[in-house]
C-alpha cells in the first residue's frame, strides 16, 4: 500500500481535530471531578469566627467543620466532626463525643482542646465578631464577651479529654445544635498564633499556604475577583466518601454574565439566574431550572438614629406605601413572595403575624402628621444597594412608588457587598436594602438582631418593651408560650417600623444535569462532598 506524504497526515489531523467539539470546562469537570459554581460575591474574609455573609460561608464550609453539620434538606443538626453527644434531661448540658479520626488538613489531631480554645476566640472581645451573641445561651459566654469577666474558664466549655467536650448552658436553646453547625467553627491555633495576636480580625492566617482547616477541602488558590480553588483534604475524617476532587469557586456579581458562563459550559451550579430569564428556562430546559424555598428575607433598613426617621412616623409612612407584589413580579418575576412579617414561613415551626399592610392614604396623612405633607420639606435620602442585577431595580421600584404616592424623593447608591455591609454595621447609611439568610431554624435568629446591643442591629432602632419580650422567650421552655412571646414581638417591631420587609427568599438558580446530591436546602447550605459529577 502506498504511504501518504507526511504533510497530508498532517493536515488530515488537524482538519478532524478543528472539526471535533472542543471540551468545555464544566465536561472536563465531570471527568475530573472538578466542581465549578458561582457565587456572586468575592468574600471578605475567609476566616470562621468572623464573616457575615452567605456567600462567604459558600468557601468558609468547604475548609472548616463543626461539632455539628446539617442535612440540607431538612435543615436539622447531624453529625460533625462530633459523631455523637448527649444531653441532659433539663437541656442544658451538651456532652460532645467527637470522632478518633478527626486531623487538620496538615494532620494534626483534632482535639476538644482545640474546640474549647475556638469558643474562647470566638467569644473574645477585641476580635469584634457580631455574631458572637449566637453563644450566649452558654453559660458565662455573654459576660466573657462583653468584658464583664475575664477568665474564660467561667464559661460553660469544659475539657473532659482529648475527644469529650462538655458545653453547659445557662437557659435551654432548642436550636443550639444548629447554631454549632456554622458558629463557633474550629481554628488551628499554632497557624493562628503563628500569624499575629489571635484576636486580630486582620490578621493574615487565613489565606493560601497559610490556611489549616479541618473541613473536606482545603485552600489551594485565591485570585481575588477571578477565583478561589479548595481541593480534597485527604486528611478529612470522611475523605473515602468524598468523589469531587477540586471546587473551582467564582465570584461573578452580575447574573447575566454568569448565566452566559453557564450556557457556555463554564459552570455547572450558578449562584442566581436573571429572573427575565425565567420564563425561558421554563420552557426549554426545565431541568436545568431550580427555585428552592430559603429561609430569607429582603427588607428596608431605616436607620433609626437619622432624621428624619429617627421620626417613627416617617418610617411608617414608607413601609405603607409600597406594592410588594409588584416588588415581586417585576424584578422577581413572581419568585419571591410578597413579605408583609418579617420571620419567613416555615421557620421552625412559627407562624408570625399579620405584618405590614399596604396603605397609601394612612401613608400619606401619616406623613402629614410627621410634618411633611406631601413630602414637602423632606430632604432626598440616599438608598445603599448591592451592587447586583436585583436590588438596584428593587430600589427603583420603590424609588418610583414614592415619588408618585408620597411625593418622597431619593437616590440609589450601589456599593460592592463588602462597603455595603460595613456601612449598615456602623450605620452609616439612611436607608438600605438588607437580606438576611437564616443560620439556623429559628425565629429568634430573625428577630434577635433588632435587641438592644445585638451585633447584628444594623437598624438603630431599640425599644424595652421589645427587648423585655425576647428576654422573656429566651428563658420560656414551652415551644408554645415562647411562640406567642415571639409573635407579640415581631408584631410590636413590625408597627414601629424598625425596618419594612419587602419579600421572602428563594434559591433561584441553574445546575447542570450532571450534578448530582445537590438538593434543595432551605437554609442554603451545600457540602460539596456530598455532590457527585456523573454524565447523564
């Protein structure tokens, strides 16, 4: 048989492999067991005793593990890196017995001292963590925290040995389980310690080569605003189980762009979808559509400390005049449902009540009344969004609303999430859009942050008689009784108009076929260990 020139075997090659389909990154992730989501936001840190925000905890929980994890669909306490603990019969003494097999991602062993020294951190007071009050049903941690003592051995965290820990609390809480799921997380202390004062929030630790965690994965690659890589941790109690090798984590803001990333085979779960998009998906890829319910809430944060809405009358005035099923339908389209409480339905069992109604006449006389009739005489406020696809025109729905109803005027303000975040913590806004995703599935986890000196008050707004109902729920063991103390509450917040709930929560996103586990989570939480990549 004749040979072919070299050059036509040449050319023949590169003719079939420019004619062959190219591999996109999400195929070669299925066949390298390489996860790729997004995440919409870059994180402002990656250290567990400090974040406070979701997307935040989208890497945190890849790197770290607590006493306790959830099962995401059900959102209840299962077994972390403790695979067993008992309690008391009077609920307030947890006995964690935590698994022989659990290291750090250099190795070392995991003990209950590492955990007791992690609620000290945690608790510490020049660290500054706003969710340090999620401890305070232990026993000595509010005092610890608030300077009012400082020898940490009064708090109820006991050593028994290298693997028991005994935590006592000073009042039941049906919900502590959950709180260690994705509060209190362990810190390595010498890698801590290594990197400056441990109750430094700017220390350096937690960042690529210096970061020894305890979770699934460990952090192999941050690119800020590009990407962040977290690989298999071979030294995590469960890594026989784990089948993704590599998560590929990318902060795109905008979910236009990373819906096009999707459809371009770069992703294989996206954070959101645009909800123009909606009706689209439906049609023609149903499956590759997801809305899951989520414990959230977006609201309006009316600083409460600035004219004029120090003035309560104000800040009724505004939460009447707003159409929050047009909220929903035109930005949302229809994926959100209209909120009028401030608690989420199906949180724990609770039901809240009526809520916020929408009423423009009692608007506008209310105004009136607060010396502004017709919104003569009010100045313009500025409103501090995120600076995503979604709350901007939320701000300019109620923008518009305003205007037309009240005669109110304002300007929209985008801010990256990190500015947007920091300037409500130290109230430097007047008005804002807030969200608030659920820790765990309780209502006090929604309406603890409006008590008095609540890290989370981002409101300004403080009222006894408010406080003295949720000091007494705290205390109340009967599900009932505590309920009706949380409703009266709520319903006491909601009238003064702390804030005006705009509409509750929902995951909606797009996922590949290929992925597999990934079920709906009302609290929003995934462990990618748990996920699959499989061709379908």
């Amino acid at each position: 048989m004749r040979r072919l020139p070299l050059f036509v075997l040449l050319a023949t090659a590169l003719l079939a492999s420019s004619c062959s389909k190219r591999e996109t990154p999400a195929e070669e992730g299925i066949r390298t067991h390489t996860l790729l989501i997004g995440n919409q936001n870059e994180p402002a840190t990656l250290d567990p005793q400090i974040y406070d925000a979701a997307t935040d905890y989208n890497v945190i929980g890849a790197l770290f593990e607590g006493l306790t994890n959830y099962d995401e669909k059900t959102a209840t306490a299962v077994p972390g890196v403790a695979e067993r603990w008992d309690i008391s019969a009077d609920g307030l003494v947890y006995t964690f017995h935590l698994r022989a097999n659990a290291r750090w991602s250099n190795g070392d062993r995991l003990t209950a001292q590492d955990f007791a020294w992690s609620f000290q951190r945690f608790l510490a007071p020049a660290l500054g963590n706003s969710y340090a009050y999620y401890l305070y049903p232990v026993r000595g941690a509010e005092d610890f925290n608030t300077g009012k003592t400082k020898d940490f051995s009064g708090v109820g965290v006991e050593v028994i040995d290298e693997l028991t820990l005994r935590v006592t609390l000073a009042r039941p809480a049906a919900y502590f389980l959950g709180i260690l799921a994705t509060t209190a997380l362990p810190v390595h202390r010498a890698s801590v310690e290594a990197a400056g004062r441990f109750d430094d929030r700017t220390s350096p630790w937690a960042r690529p080569g210096k970061l020894i965690g305890n979770g699934a994965f460990t952090l192999t690659e941050w690119q800020p605003n590009a990407r962040i890589v977290v690989s298999k941790n071979p030294f995590y109690w469960g890594a026989a189980q784990n089948q993704i090798e590599r998560v590929i984590i990318y902060p795109i803001e905008k979910a236009d762009a990373e819906e096009l990333d999707f459809r371009a085979g770069q992703l294989h779960v996206t954070y959101s979808v645009p909800p123009s998009k909606l009706a689209s998906y439906r049609q023609t890829a149903p499956e590759k559509l997801r809305i899951d319910p989520l414990l959230q809430l977006y609201m309006i944060n009316f600083n409460a400390t600035k004219p004029p809405l120090d003035n309560p009358k104000v800040r009724r005035a505004l939460a009447l005049a707003l159409d929050r099923a047009a909220i929903s339908a035109s930005v949302f389209s229809g994926a959100r449902l209209p909120a009028h409480a401030f608690v989420p339905p199906n949180c724990g069992g609770y039901t809240g009540p009526a809520g916020q109604t929408e009423d423009y006449a009692a608007a506008r006389a209310l105004l009136a009344e607060a010396g502004y009739p017709g919104g003569r005489g009010l100045p313009s406020m500025p409103m501090q969004v995120l600076n995503d696809d979604k709350l901007p025109r939320v701000a300019e729905v109620i923008q518009a609303l305003w205007r037309q109803e009240l005669g109110v005027q304002i300007t929209i303000e985008p801010y990256d999430q990190k500015t947007w975040l920091q300037n409500q913590q130290t109230l430097s806004h007047t008005l804002a859009l807030r969200g608030w995703t659920a820790d765990f599935p309780d209502p006090i986890n929604f309406l603890e942050m409006f008590h008095t000196g609540n890290g989370s008050n981002a409101f300004g707004w403080s009222n006894p008689a408010y406080d003295a109902l949720l000091d007494q729920a705290t205390v109340t063991a009967d599900r009932s009784a505590r309920f009706t103390l949380l409703r009266k509450a709520e319903a006491l917040m909601l009238a003064d108009a702390a804030c005006a709930p705009l509409v509750f929560g929902a995951r909606t996103y797009l996922i590949d076929p290929a992925v597999k586990n990934w079920v709906p989570a009302p609290l929003g939480i995934h462990r990618y260990q748990l996920v699959e990549l499989k061709t379908p």
